[in-house]
C-alpha cells in the first residue's frame, strides 16, 4: 500500500492541475443514445463506436463513452495495450472471456492513423498472442477497470457481447466528439 501512495498522489495531482476553466455542466449519454450507436453496428462484426468523448478544460484531460458489441463466437482482432488510455468496461449484454495482463507476443505499434487510434484508444501495440495473463469469464453487470499499459484481449465470446466502455485519457490523445 506504501509504494502506491505516491502513485496515487501523483494521478491525482495531475488531475485537479488546473489549465483553464473548469466544466459548467454535465454531459449526457442517454439510453436511447446508446441504442441509436448500437444501431449503427454490423451484426456480424467487432463494432467499437464513440458516442462521446469530452474535453474536461480546466481539469486537463478527456473522458469518453463508446458502446461495443460482439458477435457471438467473434474473435475479431488480438491481444492490444493501449499506453496512455483507460478503460472501464460495463457489460450490458451476453458473456465472453476476457485475458488481462501478461506479456504481449508479436507486439508491433498501430498506425498512428488507425480509426481507433485517433477516435477511441490512442497509441496502441497489437500483438498476435498472450502469454500468461489472467483470464476471466464476463457477463452482464460486471465492470472491469483496464488500466493504460494492461494488455487485454477477448479469446472466445459465449453469448454475443454488449458493452459501455468509459476512456479517461489523461494525456488528450483521443480526439474530442
């Protein structure tokens, strides 16, 4: 707990360092918001979508809300890291298995004008495989907080998944919605 404290003491530092002013009022993402993006998703593919993301002013760094969903038996992409954003994830629908931490095999950096890149994650390293990590079966209700650095990757989908995804990027790397 000691070697934490000044971790935790720095984060937040760097969030109440103020840069300009701060927010007048709240923003909102609504169910039918939500429903509409989701809308928008193929049925048969990975669909990661942003429906917000906020530039915080005074308080210095963007928060942003996405909503995903994954076919069932999608295995769509590979282990990532993504070095400067979390995540948190909220299932709201279906069940997959989730591997978390690790070393990341094949690593090799996206495109720094990859889609997801400038509008949802940031720099990020892909990689083909995980070796060792932590794997866990997620379902609705369950929130799963990925810190900037922790490698993760669904390895199978049980039940076609549905999830809210909250990105705090403190650097601004993501471009506001």
């Amino acid at each position: 707990m000691l070697k934490a404290t000044p971790a935790v003491l720095a984060i937040l530092l760097a969030l109440s360092t103020s840069t300009g002013p701060n927010p007048t009022s709240a923003t909102y993402v609504t169910a039918a918001d939500v429903q509409a993006t989701l809308q928008k998703a193929p049925p048969s593919a990975v669909s990661d979508q942003a429906i917000r993301m906020v530039d915080l002013g005074g308080l210095g760094y963007n928060v942003g809300v996405s909503v995903v969903s994954r076919p069932k038996s999608s295995i769509q992409g590979g282990p990532v890291e993504h070095e400067k954003v979390t995540e948190v994830y909220h299932v709201i629908a279906g069940s997959g298995t989730l591997v978390t931490g690790g070393k990341l095999i094949g690593a090799k950096p996206r495109a720094a004008n990859a889609p997801q890149v400038a509008a949802l994650n940031g720099p990020s390293v892909a990689g083909t495989s995980v070796e060792g990590g932590e794997t866990r079966r997620i379902s609705p209700g369950d929130v799963v907080i990925i810190p900037a650095g922790v490698i993760h990757w669904f390895t199978e989908i049980q039940e076609s998944l549905t999830y809210i995804v909250v990105r705090v990027d403190p650097e601004k790397v993501v471009t506001p919605k």
